[in-house]
C-alpha cells in the first residue's frame, strides 16, 4: 500500500502526465480539423 504522502506525490505525478496527454491529444485533433 501506498503511504498518505507517497500517494498524493503518484496521484499528482499522474494528473500531470494526463494533462500533458491531453493537451498533446488536443493539438493533434486540432491539426486534424
């Protein structure tokens, strides 16, 4: 299991690379248009 600590410092390393995923995604649909 994940510490308290150690959790909030996963869930903010993952939010950071979904935004990044998303924002890479939305400049690829945006080229597209």
């Amino acid at each position: 299991m994940f510490s308290q600590q150690n959790f909030r410092r996963f869930a903010g390393e993952r939010q950071k690379q979904t935004c990044q995923e998303n924002m890479r995604l939305m400049q690829k649909y945006a080229g597209l248009k």
